[in-house]
C-alpha cells in the first residue's frame, strides 16, 4: 500500500502549490484531505509515495497534471434551492427590481459546481414569470462558471441521477423543469437549460470578458480562501456589477473587514449585499 504521509515541508510546499493555482488555503490540519483527494492520482501516475506524487506536481510544468490536482482537491458540495433563502430573495426582491430595467438583467453563479444553483435561479425565475405574466418582458441572461471542467461538463449536460434529485429538489419542480430518460436519469428541460451558458474560470483570473453583472451568486466559496484572497475577489466583483448590483455570499460568509464596496440589506427572507 502506497505510503501517503508527507512530511511538514512537504506539505507546505503543496499547500503554496495549490494556493498559488486555485487560491485554496490548507489549514496545518489538513493533510488527511490531501490524502483522501489525491489517492487516485497515486495509481495513475504511478508513483508509490504521495510525497513522490507531490515532488512530481510542483517538477512538472504540464498543465494537465496541475488541473488535475487542482480539481481534486476542490470540494463541489452542492443541491438544489441550497438554503432556500437566496432563490426566494432572487424572486421576491431582486427580479422586481430586475424588471424595472429597460435592458436584459445578466446574473452570474460564480462556482457553480455541476450546475445546481445557476439551474436554481433559471427555475426561480421561470416561476417569477409565471406569477408575473408581462413583467419582466426581457429574461435574465445566467452565467455559470467554475474551474473545475469536469463538474462543467456535467452541468452543460444537465443530467442527474435519483440521488442528486433528492438533495433539495421537489417533486413538483421536478416534474415542472425536467425530463426523464432511458437510462433512468433525469434531465433539465430545454427551456430551463437554455437560460444557462457556462464557462469555466478561475476566480482570481479577469471577468472582463463576461461583461457587466447585475447580480452575482458566490455561495459557500470564499470560506475556503485567506483574507487577502478574498478582498482580492470582493474587489473584482465589485468591479463587474452594475451600479447598484447585488452579490448573494453563503450563509455563513461575511464581508467585516475585507470590503467596504458594498452595503448590507436585510430582508424577511435572508441578507443580500449591494454595490454603493
């Protein structure tokens, strides 16, 4: 059985390794993750050791072994409606407002993982119409990105299994918004999906070629980042919103004392951050 330890410098080479590429902090207390997450690496890289597999990483320059790592070391928790809350503050308060403007509202779900969340609002926002036949004349248009391409690539497909299902989807949406086919499986439904385009992306690199936001989902990521990398990240979405853009963090995110761009609003339904 390969050994799997990795010696404190070891470890901390891998860890500015991997906050270097993704932005990523370990914690001192976070070699079993690295165990857990990098032991398929071990087999097919043929190495015996995982510090031989850590020295191969931070050696090689070759892109795909770097992707690789990095997207197994990324964690994509995610469901359906996750928290409830912010699909209900997306319908009750924010589309509203979306659709007093004159222009298509844009909405982004920055990691967006295998496409929960960003097919989440699509289905909010086909219920918003439908309660509201005529007010919001032109629909959102939802970008989705993460880094990660293989949890990209399940998303652009929009096909799930029962387990997946499960996880915070209703049986009524689950009628409503998907299709079931031969294998079992099901899919979101053409007009669901066609709401959503995805793209991969860093979040450290530019998002000047997404273009102006109106309101930007980045739930249950920052948590994962230093200080720094989150003022960094504060910054630029501050910088792609709109005038008076909204940003939707997780439940157990804040913004004391990492940015002063944005003002927070409360509502019977959850909190929301505005851009000043």
């Amino acid at each position: 059985m390969p050994n799997k330890t990795l010696a404190p410098n070891e470890y901390r080479a891998f860890a500015e390794f991997l906050n270097k590429k993704s932005g990523i902090e370990l914690g001192d207390n976070k070699q079993y993750l690295v165990r857990s997450r990098l032991a398929p690496l071990l087999v097919k890289y043929r190495c015996n050791t995982m510090a031989e597999l850590v020295k191969q990483v931070l050696a090689s320059d070759a892109p795909a072994l770097h992707t690789e790592v990095v997207e197994a070391m990324t964690t994509n928790e995610t469901f359906w409606f996750r928290d409830g809350y912010p699909f209900e503050l997306f319908k009750e308060q924010l589309l509203p407002e979306l659709a007093k403007q004159k222009r298509r509202p844009r909405v982004w779900s920055a990691a967006c993982s295998t496409g929960q969340e960003p097919y989440s609002l699509a289905m909010a926002l086909q219920e918003f119409r439908q309660r509201n036949p005529g007010k919001l004349t032109l629909p959102p248009e939802i970008i989705a990105t993460d880094l990660d391409t293989k949890v990209l690539s399940q998303a652009q497909t929009g096909s799930y299994d029962s387990l997946a299902m499960a996880r915070g989807l209703s049986p009524e949406r689950s009628r409503q918004f998907f299709d079931s086919q031969p294998d079992g499986k099901h899919q979101v439904n053409q007009a669901t999906r066609s709401l959503v385009s995805f793209r991969r992306l860093n979040l450290f690199d530019s998002y000047a070629l997404l273009g102006k936001f109106d309101v930007i989902y980045c739930r249950n990521v920052l948590i994962y980042f230093s200080a720094d990398s989150k003022r960094q990240i504060l910054r630029q979405f501050a910088a792609a919103l709109n005038p008076g853009g909204y940003l939707m963090l997780g439940a157990s995110e804040s913004m004391a004392q990492l940015s002063d761009e944005f003002e927070m609003l409360r509502f019977p339904s959850g909190i929301v951050y505005r851009k000043r």
